[in-house]
C-alpha cells in the first residue's frame, strides 16, 4: 500500500468559553486527520477525543498511540488499492473497543473513497436531502443573568432548541429562570454529562414541571439500571450520550428501557457507518435520535449534517453554526438560514474544502506517517 496519514493537534480559541458539568474550555484541542491515497485523493476526519479522558475513556495522546502502534500496521497488511473502508472494517475486526482511533480513520478513508467517486455523505448514508433544524447547547455560565442574556442571544440567532448544561446546584433554578423569561413554547432540554446518582432521582423528578424535550445522561455511563429507573417513571424522557458507544451498547439500553432517545456521537460510537447502523435500530424500536456535537471543526460538523439528514433523526442537532464556537476554522462556515436549519454540503465526501494553512496556523503538533 502506498498511502500518507496526517494528524494535526489543533488549538482552536473559542468565541466564549464552554463550560459543562467536566469542566471548562477557552480553547478546543482538537485531532484531525488527512489520509491520501496512491492517486493523490485526501480524505479528512475529526475526532471527539479530548486531552484527558474526562467524557471517553479514550483521550486524544491514547487514540494517536492506538493509530500508529495497532491500527496501521494491520493496515499495513491490507491488500487494497486504493485502501477502501470495507477493507478498512475487516483489517480492524479484531481489536477490541477503541471507537474513536478506529473511527477517525475510517472515517477519513471514507472521505476519500467518496471523493473518488464522487458522491456526496450524505447520499451514501442514505440521508435525505434537507436542511437539518439545529439547536443549539449553552455552557454554564457565572449566574442567571448571564445565562438568559446568552439564550435571549442565541434566540435571536435563530436557534429553534435550546439545551442547558446542568450540574449539582446548577439544574432547577436556571431551568426554571429560561422557562418563565422565554415561555413554555421554546423546546428545552438538558445535559447533566453524567453529574448525578441514582439517588438523585427525586432531585430530577422535579424537573418535569418545566416540560422539557429530555434529560441527557444524568448518571455515569455504567448506570443503564439507574437509567432504566429514572425513564420508567414516564416524566421527562431521558437520552442516553457517553453510555452509547457501540451498536451493542445502543440495543443493550434500548432492551432494558434505559433509553427514551439516544445522542448519536458519530466520533464517539466508531464512525458514520456504525452511527448508521444506531439510527437504523433506533427507528425499528420507535427511539428518537438526534445528532450531538463535540465543538466541530468544519470537517466534523459537514459530515455530522450529512448523517443528520437520516429520517430517524427527529430531533434537533448538536451541530449549530459555527460562529456559535469560532471566528475562523479550518473550512467554510456554516451559518443558519431564516428558519434556524443548516445544510450538508453539497461536494463529494463530506463536502468541504479544508484551508490548509488555517490547518497549519491552529497546529500545535502534527504527525506524518507513509503506510
């Protein structure tokens, strides 16, 4: 095989810092990867990793570590050429766990297989061509005035749902100031990123008087029981996020009734055809889905509108525009249009025509390696 991979740290400053229930961040550390094939032909992928393992058990030095000491030497013995992600898929049968190494390169070889050929994502996913409705996710912010000054914003924007980040001593009084400034109409929801015990229950169950479209994974991802628990009480429907990182782990919450609506994390879960694989399930057994987002580059959040435009996608994304988090990025922006959606590009692959020296203007470390 005669092929370059690239992998670019990036440091991308944010527009305003991202606070959840984790942690804070003023500056998005970010993995991307370009792989090129014999014919000349670059793919390009974004990972979810983060620097420490705060969210996944993966972390981004672990996923660089598992791309260059496991998954290319296995590549390395695969036959294809130009490498496809079929071939991809069955030289990675084998390893166990590691969604997002596997998934960044896979999705990378995706990119440019489809770029070969010329076809769109999203018509190879099968997805619909639509604008996609958005939402948008607002960080924790220093008090209540703050956080209605940025709803009322972000409102204004466009934005058509709004999710709030919630924590211990951060969920009902904010909860309650959003709904009483903006109404009862405006869809809510919010994210606990797994801040709370089942012992908490009582505490969220208080939750369901504001109405809101869901309560994402207020448990650790461990606790599908304590899930189970919290959605049986037909209040507030609870979605699962960090819990999902498999196909298995999907059909696992969804048999034990630990899931009203799944996050599909395209990064997260090993790549757009496993993501595909989740919504197909997910839309048999009647669960909604929609699409979150981890701060995306250009790259990732093409690629994420182009999943996003499957039918089991019922609700809105993650996926915002990118002056949400960014005053530059490393391709096109993506802005809304007058009825608050976003559109998957058009272009063959994901769509988007990566600026290569924005790439080397926010690297802080990059990796070549020749397989």
């Amino acid at each position: 095989m005669s092929a370059t991979l690239e992998l670019h740290r990036l440091a991308m400053p944010l527009v305003r810092p991202f606070r959840t229930s984790k942690g804070e961040e003023t500056v998005r550390d970010v993995l991307v990867a370009s792989w090129t094939g014999a014919d000349g032909v670059t793919g390009w992928a974004e990972s979810a990793a983060d620097p420490e393992p705060t969210y996944f058990p993966e972390y981004i030095d672990g996923v660089r570590l598992t791309i260059e000491r496991v998954l290319l030497p296995l590549l390395a013995e695969a036959s294809a050429e130009p490498l496809t992600s079929a071939a991809l898929r069955a030289a990675f049968a084998e390893v166990p766990g590691n969604p997002l190494a596997r998934g960044l390169l896979e999705t990378a070889v995706l990119d440019a297989e489809l770029r070969r050929h010329g076809m769109p994502m999203a018509d190879f996913l099968g997805s619909l061509r639509r604008p996609i409705r958005v939402g948008v996710s607002v960080g924790i912010p220093g008090d209540v005035d703050t956080l209605l000054s940025w709803v009322g914003g972000y409102l204004q924007d466009g934005y058509r749902r709004v999710k709030l980040k919630i924590q211990p001593g951060w969920d009902l009084e904010p909860v309650r100031a959003v709904r009483q400034a903006f109404g009862d109409e405006l869809p809510l929801q919010v994210d606990a990123n797994q801040a709370y015990t089942p012992a908490d229950i009582p505490l969220l169950s208080r939750l369901d008087e504001f109405g809101l479209v869901l309560i994402e994974q207020p448990f650790a991802r461990h606790e599908l029981l304590g899930h189970a628990k919290l959605a049986a009480r037909r209040g507030t429907p609870v979605c699962l996020d960090e819990s999902v990182l498999s196909l298995d782990d999907a059909m696992t919450a969804i048999r034990l009734g630990a899931a009203d609506v799944i996050n599909i994390k395209p990064s997260r879960v090993g790549g757009y055809l496993t993501s595909r694989q989740i919504h197909d399930v997910c839309l048999a057994n009647g669960v909604p889905v929609f699409c979150g987002g981890t701060l995306e580059t250009a790259v990732g959040r093409a690629a994420n509108l182009a999943l996003a435009a499957l039918p089991g996608f019922t609700l809105p994304g993650d996926i915002s525009a990118t002056s949400r988090y960014y005053a530059a990025d490393i391709g096109p922006a993506f802005e809304l249009d007058a009825e608050g959606c976003l559109t998957a590009p058009s272009g063959p692959g994901n769509g988007v025509e990566v600026d290569r020296d924005a790439v080397e203007e926010f690297t802080v470390e990059s990796t070549t390696f020749t397989i």
